[in-house]
C-alpha cells in the first residue's frame, strides 16, 4: 500500500506545490542595500530576484528570464540575479573594513546605500539565478534543490514549449512566484504518510547528516562573525562553548586580518550553545547593527531575538522559544528532524550527542537528497 502511495506522491508536478504561493517579492536593480533589507524584513524572505530594464544587463549565470506582456510578448522586464541576505552579509563585511576605528558607522551607512546590483554573485547562490517550469516532476525539482540550489522562480504562464529535466536559463511569462526548499519539505512533510517508510529511518542510518562542522564561540565578536560568514559563504554557524577550544584555534578563527586564508575552527564535539545567522541581521535596524558590531554574537542573538522585526513572522513564539536550539540525535528519525525545521523555519537541525556537545548538522540539502534517493530506490525495487 506504501509502495503504491509514494508512486503516487513521485506523480506531482512543481504546481502542485505552488498553491496559495503568494506574488513574487522583487526590488529594482537601483535600489540601495538598505531598501533591500527593509524589503527582506517587511515580507518576511531571505532572498529576493532583482530586477531591471530588458536589454541592459547579462543574467546572472548567463540567464535570461524576462518578464513579458501575456497579449503582445513585448518584454517588460529582466530578472538579472537573487540576492540573499547572505550577499548583503558579504558586502558589509567588505575587505577589512570592519576591522574598528572610528569609521565603522560611517563605512557602514556607505555600503548599505550601494545599490542592490553590485552585490549581485557574492554568495554561491547568486552566481546563477533558476526557474522551474509548472510541469517539472517532484523528483526532478527535488534533484536541483538537492544540489544546493535553496530556491527557484516559477513562470505563473510560460511561454517556453520544450519542458527539459531541472532548472531553466532561459525563461518568458508574465508574472513569476517563487519555489524553496522549505516549501518542498512541506509538501513532503504534509505527506508524510506516503513515504513512512522513508521517514521513519534515523539520521545516521540515511547518511543525512554532514560531520565537519565549521563554528565560532562565544567570545567571538559580531563583526568577526559576519567576517567568518563572508569566507566560508555559509549562512549560518554553530556557535560553541569556548572553554572547549585551545586559544589558538579560537585566535586563528577571529584574526580580522586572515580572512583571505581563514580555516574555520571545527565545532565538531564542543559544546553548542547557540547559531549565528546571516539572517539574524534582519532583526535589527541598521542604526542598531551599528552599535552592536563590537559585541559578541552570541549577545546579539540574544538582543535579536527579543526584536519587534521578528514578532510577525513568529506569531506567538516567545524570545524563549526563538533562542532554543534547533538540534536532534544520530538515532532521531528523519520525520523528527522535518517537523522541527518547518514547524521553527530553521534551514538546519545541528546533530549533538547525549551531552549537548556538536557532531553533525543536517540540512535541509541533506533531507530532500536522501528523500529523492530512497524515492528513486523504492522505484528500482519494484
């Protein structure tokens, strides 16, 4: 009966996830980083598509995905790349111009008033921007967001005839929404029934979790945080207990000056006791972010998570409840770990060990790949 349910689940297409989606959030191509942010903030995302005039710009990863009138096919726009919270993490932390002084605030105001298309490819995200036809099979959307692609756009009407396996460069419709990850573990999530089997294993019996972890302490400043953002291009880090870390590693991995040849300290078997994330930065406002620079980030998840930028998009979720940690065992099933990470919106489950101390992390990259596998291997088997 399972077997039968989850050829039926294989079945969907992308727009069977796409219902209740709402309108594409998007910002001009001139507009400052800071605009971007309050957009960011204001409709609750992390990444929106920037937009600009047809004929003027290359596409991000030679893409070409316009915007056209549904009557005449005249272009109207062309979407030029994505733009995550992480890009603008990136752009403020800059070269080294966090390093202190008395220039911080005002080198700050600078780069959030540069316009959202200089920042465009800061993050491996943005290198390349992708849409989904409506008609693409679940299996195959689940195969590119499994290689790391976090989202895709999604022609409302396309116009493109020929429908290939995967993303789309090149793409015409007149309206657009957007597809995550997040959205494809919901569906599966609100499935659940269908591929029990599946989700019923553990975390380390499906290889779902990824053993080097790449942390900073509690002792490591914001603005060295954002620093360590920015080199290793990840949006989050674990953020471990630093009586647990020889004082050189912890020197090695705050050095303002080393970035270009940063090593990343390893968090693996140390004591976690928080996350820093790229987009924590949304739950404050930009004079704030300029006054807290010098604290440490483990301080500044704490301010944050009290911020009135995050009230609406948590509903009733204390600052108690928005600091606890998102974490599971090796033996936890992956059901488990699904559930915590849509019912918080968190894009990863940290793996610990009875004693609270850091092994693994699984993402949600990890949890769709190992889905789509043992999809794809219950349809060998029969």
């Amino acid at each position: 009966m399972q077997r039968s349910e989850s050829m039926r689940l294989k079945e969907k297409k992308v727009r069977d996830l796409m219902v209740d989606k709402k309108s594409l959030v998007e910002v001009p191509y001139t507009a400052s980083l800071a605009h971007t942010m309050n957009t960011l903030v204001a409709n609750k995302v992390v990444a929106v598509p920037v937009a600009a005039p047809p004929g003027q710009w290359i596409g991000a990863g030679g893409s070409m995905i316009v915007e056209s009138d549904k009557q005449t096919g005249t272009v109207r726009k062309h979407y030029i790349g994505m733009v995550t919270m992480l890009d603008i993490v990136a752009h403020i932390a800059g070269d080294d111009h966090l390093s202190g002084g008395d220039d911080i605030t005002k080198d700050l105001d600078q780069r959030m008033s540069d316009p959202v298309s200089s920042v465009i490819g800061h993050s491996f995200e943005g290198l390349s921007l992708w849409t989904l036809n409506p008609n693409t099979s679940l299996l195959d959307c689940m195969e590119v967001f499994s290689k790391g692609v976090h989202r895709a756009m999604v022609p409302v009407d396309s116009q493109v005839e020929n429908v290939s396996a995967g993303v789309e460069l090149v793409e015409s419709a007149s309206s657009y929404q957007m597809l995550t990850q997040m959205d494809a573990l919901r569906f599966l999530n609100d499935r659940a029934g269908e591929i029990q089997s599946i989700l019923s294993r553990s975390v380390q019996d499906l290889g779902a979790d990824t053993e080097q972890i790449y942390a900073i302490t509690d002792r490591t400043k914001l603005v060295d945080a954002i620093k360590c953002l920015k080199a290793a291009m990840l949006n989050a880090v674990p953020i471990v207990r630093a009586s647990d870390v020889g004082e050189d590693d912890h020197k090695q991995h705050i050095n303002a000056s080393l970035i270009n040849s940063l090593r990343a300290l390893f968090g693996r078997c140390r004591k976690l006791i928080g996350t820093f994330s790229a987009t924590d930065l949304r739950g404050c406002h930009l004079a704030t972010l300029k006054s807290w620079l010098g604290i440490s980030a483990l301080a500044f998840t704490e301010e944050v998570a009290s911020s009135p930028l995050y009230t609406a998009s948590d509903g009733s979720q204390n600052r108690a409840s928005r600091r606890e940690l998102v974490t599971c065992y090796a033996e936890s099933s992956l059901s488990e770990v699904i559930e915590k990470a849509v019912t918080r919106h968190v894009h990863r489950v940290w793996v610990v060990d009875q004693e609270g101390l850091l092994v693994g992390v699984v993402s949600l990259t990890d949890v769709i790949r190992v889905i789509r596998l043992s999809l794809l291997s219950d349809s060998d088997d029969m």
